[in-house]
C-alpha cells in the first residue's frame, strides 16, 4: 500500500462512506454499488491479486504441460497406423 495516490485514497474513503451511509439508509443503493465496483476494481489492481492469478497461470500451464508429454509419449508406443487408402490394380 505504500504506491497509493491521492485519487486512491479519496475513492476508498468515499467507497467506505457511501457503503456505511447506504446501510443506515442515508444514501440510495446507488452509491453502495458504485463502492462496492470500485473496490473490485482496486482488488483486482491489486499486487497481491497479480501475483495469486499469476501463480495459477503458471501452475496450470504447467500441467498442461505434463498432459500433452503423456499424449505424446502415448503416440510414440502406439503402432502407426496406415492412412492411406487401399490402392486398386487397374489391371484387374
């Protein structure tokens, strides 16, 4: 939290009011949704949220990563198979 703005602060501060003031019925629902929006935003902005989605990344690339090592370990085992059509004689 040490690389927060002004702008940051104001709008949390704001948030928090508009959330508690619409619990007590001060202010119309509006408000709260606007709050609760620009929390979202700050979280999702966050660096602890950053680094969380991008250690899931790397985790499910990973995995991915083994999956298609065991298909292609599978392929290398199975006999190949011919795809090519039957020839014809055209003698017959």
């Amino acid at each position: 939290m040490d690389n927060h703005t002004l702008s940051q602060w104001v709008g949390n501060v704001v948030s928090a009011g508009a959330i508690i003031t619409s619990f007590l019925g001060v202010l119309p629902v509006l408000g709260a949704i606007i709050a609760i929006v620009w929390y979202a935003i700050q979280i999702r902005e966050s660096k602890t949220y950053q680094d969380w989605r991008a250690g899931r990344r790397q985790r499910k690339l990973a995995h991915l990563r083994a999956q298609v090592l065991l298909l292609e370990a599978s392929l290398r085992l199975e006999p190949p198979t011919s795809t090519l059509p039957p020839t014809v004689d055209p003698d017959a």
